[in-house]
C-alpha cells in the first residue's frame, strides 16, 4: 500500500496495531460475541492495555502515548478489521477519555483516565434517551444540586458498556431556565452509585459490546464527579464529539477493506461461464470504486485528524469524514458480499457479521443525517460570515446577472428545453 498520508511514526503504530489484531485476538472471542455467549469483551481490553494501545494520544503519565491523531486513526482502521464491537471497546477509552484530559480535576484523571488506559476500569457513555438520541441537548436527565451532591434522575439507552463498564459518562440537565445548549452538566458516574441496567438490547450486529438500557434513579452523585463546570456540557459534548466521530469513521474503513481483500481473493479463484469472476468487469469494477471510496474516505479521516491536531475547531471535517467513510465502508462490505454471491450470504466468510455490523454506522454517534446537517451548517457559516466580514454583496457581485438570465429564459423557452 503506498501510504504517503502517514510519517513514519505513524506507518509504525499502525503496523504495530495491525500485528496485534492479527496476532493477539482470537477468532474465538468475536464469534462467542457475536453468539451472545460472551457479553463484554474483558479480556480483549486487557490485551490492548497491556500493549499499551488504549488512548494512543493521551500523556504518558496518564497511560497514553502522547501520539497525534493520525496515529490513532491509522490504529482505529486496524481494530476496525474485527468489527464495530470490537472497535468500540477499543474507542471508548479515547472518547470518554477526551472530556476527563481536557475538562478533568488531576483527582478525575487518577481515579479514571489512568486505569481507563491501564485495562483496569472500563468506562462507558450515556448521550442517547429513550426519548431520542439525535436531539441530544433534550435531554430528561436531571442532576439537581443538594449540598454537596447531584441527585441524578433518569434514564439512558443503548449505551455500550451498559453492561460491562465501571462507570459511565453521562449528561444530565442541571439549569432549567438556560437554553439547552447552556442546560447540560457532564458527570463521572460509578456503575456501584446505584446505575441500574434495565433491558439488553437484541442487535442485529455489534454483538457483546453490552449495549443495554441504563437507568438512574435518585443516585447520589458526589460533586468532585461532575467533569468542567457546571451547565459547560455543551463544550464537553462538541469535545468529546471529534474522537467519538472520527472513530467511527476510522472503523469502517477497515471493515470495508477487509471485505473487499476476501472478494478480490475469491473473484480470482471463482468461475462462472469458464472463466474467473474477476474477468467480468461487473465484478472488477466494485473492486475498483469501492476500493476508490475507501481511499477517499481515509483522506477525510486523516484530513480531520490532522486538524483537530492543531487544536482549530474541526467540526465540518469531523463530520465530512464520519459521513464519507461509514457509507464507503457500508458499501465497500455489501459489494463485497454480491461478489461473493450466495456463500457471502452464510457465515462461512465474515463478510455477513461485517455486513450486519457495519450498518450501524451510518446510524450512530449522531446519525448521518445530523451530520449532513452540521456540514451545511458550517459550509453556510464560513461561506456567509467571509461575506459580511469582506462586506461583500452577493447579489451584487456580477451586476445585472439575474436580469440578463432572466431575459434570456423567457426569450424562447424551447430553444432551451427542446422538445
Ligand atoms: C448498537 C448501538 C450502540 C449505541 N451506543 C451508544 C452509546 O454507547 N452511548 C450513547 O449515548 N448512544 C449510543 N447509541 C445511540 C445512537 O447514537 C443513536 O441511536 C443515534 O444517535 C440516533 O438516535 P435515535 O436512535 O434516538 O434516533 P432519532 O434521534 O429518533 O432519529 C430517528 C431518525 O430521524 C433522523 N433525524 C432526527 N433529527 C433529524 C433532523 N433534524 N433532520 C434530519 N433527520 C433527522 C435521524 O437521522 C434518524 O434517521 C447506540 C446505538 C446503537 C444502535
């Protein structure tokens, strides 16, 4: 692979992390996930910490290796080869990790980052509500203060970890006269403070990652737990959002890559009609756009990564690349199986759990829709505000350009739309 778009430390850690997939995780532990016979992968963990690859960017002192987050990217597509659970073990830590390094007390990260990264603890995130995930600042949540604690009411749903994590990172309302997205307070909340967990969802895919339905009712939640400051969620949240998005664009580009290795091995030994199926270029030809897409779609990833290394808000980027690499990687998986044909279809080759799982991607961590909504956001924004700060007038901009095509339109409408 002519990987110009990493330097060598990074071509390194992702190496590296692709020797631990391919040597260090048993086949064994994914189809127990994947049957239910396994309901979190501990032991999957405690592999990766040993290696010392769970929060790749983090300080050193806190279990890290203060690596960028190309780098994390580059290893996020390696795990991402095993299936989305899997990889969300493996991102949790990042992603939960990012609010308690950036917006933690020095006691926040001793108790939680350093054993998050040690394997120790496992963490978890509750955003969603039964009452939707997508309009996240309406949350039902409550944390009201009484003296030195938080009572926190309510309930969160397919958290992953539901079952399995020690503690989870949960938002709560605590200002019931601010606008929402001045409303919200993020807590450290400790599965033995009383969580509950309600309901463990059946999955079409992404199985053993101890999604479930997480419930709190009346939970003290001491005050050195609440991560920033108070009703400052929104600024967890947005944080928080660059590692949760970012890897869940990085997974699905190698489970589409994956797919799309065990298509071309099969399209080369296949025959129909007297020759290979590769020869047919209705096949060949989903090898050569998919693999296009999954190209571009680590161009996105990396494109994003290497922003928010510079610490500039990256939101669009972020967003482009989740929207971009969860389609390529959905695609890339289901051309992979109408290669294959009908054996694609059975579990003899892992492209249908691939398949099953990588559906989810378009849906999670904000669903793409809300991603496609952010995007227009920001590209109105900086198309718009560049205007006003340039004082410039669009509609001016070429004088008389309207009325002239206006003119020219109601001419003769047919020489225009031939009939
Ligand atoms: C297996 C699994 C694991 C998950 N893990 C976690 C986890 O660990 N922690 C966590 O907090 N959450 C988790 N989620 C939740 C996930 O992030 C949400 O499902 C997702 O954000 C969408 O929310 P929703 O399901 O409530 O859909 P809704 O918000 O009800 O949306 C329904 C549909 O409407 C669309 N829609 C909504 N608003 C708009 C709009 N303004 N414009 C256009 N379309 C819109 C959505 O895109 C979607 O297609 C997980 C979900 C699953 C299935």
């Amino acid at each position: 692979m002519f990987d110009v778009l990493l330097n060598e430390d990074e071509r390194s850690i992702r190496d590296e992390v692709r020797r631990f997939v391919r040597d260090k995780v048993e086949r064994e532990l994914i189809l127990a996930m994947d049957s239910k016979s396994k309901e979190y992968p501990y032991e999957f963990i405690k592999a990766a910490a040993k290696e010392n690859l769970l929060g790749l960017r983090f300080p050193n002192e806190y279990g890290g290796r203060n690596l960028g987050w190309v780098s994390e990217m580059a290893a996020l597509e390696e795990v991402g080869v095993l299936g989305i659970a899997l990889g969300c073990a493996f991102s949790l830590p990042s992603i939960v990790g990012e609010a308690i390094n950036k917006f933690g007390t020095l006691e926040q990260k001793k108790e939680y980052l350093l054993p998050t990264l040690q394997g120790k603890k496992i963490c978890g995130e509750g955003l969603t509500e039964p009452r939707g995930g997508s309009d996240f600042f309406g949350t039902n949540t409550t944390a009201i203060k009484q003296g030195d604690t938080f009572v926190v009411n309510g309930e969160k749903r397919f958290v992953a970890g539901g079952i399995g994590a020690d503690y989870f990172l949960v938002y709560a309302k605590t200002n019931f006269v601010a606008l929402p997205h001045e409303s919200l307070s993020a807590f450290l909340i400790d599965r033995d403070m009383g969580v509950k967990v309600e309901e463990e969802y059946e999955l079409m895919g992404c199985r053993g990652m101890g999604a479930a339905r997480i419930v709190m009712k009346d939970l003290e939640v001491p005050e050195s737990n609440l991560v920033g400051k108070i009703d400052d969620g929104n600024s967890i949240f947005n944080t928080m959002m660059v590692p949760e998005r970012l890897t869940s664009a990085a997974g699905p580009i190698g489970m589409g890559r994956a797919a799309i290795e065990i298509a071309v091995r099969y399209a080369d030994k296949r025959e129909a009609f007297g020759r290979t199926i590769k020869k047919y270029e209705a096949i060949s030809f989903k090898v050569a756009d998919c693999t296009t897409k999954l190209d571009a779609a680590r161009g996105l990833v990396y494109r994003a990564a290497k922003k928010a290394d510079t610490g500039d808000w990256c939101r669009k980027e972020v967003s482009q690349a989740k929207v971009f690499a969860t389609e390529a990687g959905f695609t890339a998986v289901h051309e992979a199986m109408q290669i294959l044909g009908g054996i694609g279809y059975t579990d003899v080759y892992p492209i249908e759990r691939l398949y099953r799982d990588a559906r989810l991607a378009t849906i999670w961590t904000g669903s793409n829709e809300v991603q496609r909504l952010i995007i227009q956001n920001e590209v109105f924004r900086e198309i718009l505000s560049e205007d006003r700060s340039l004082k410039r007038d669009v509609e001016l901009d070429t004088p008389g350009a309207h009325k002239a095509e206006e003119k020219v339109y109601s001419e003769d409408p047919k020489k225009y739309y031939p009939t």
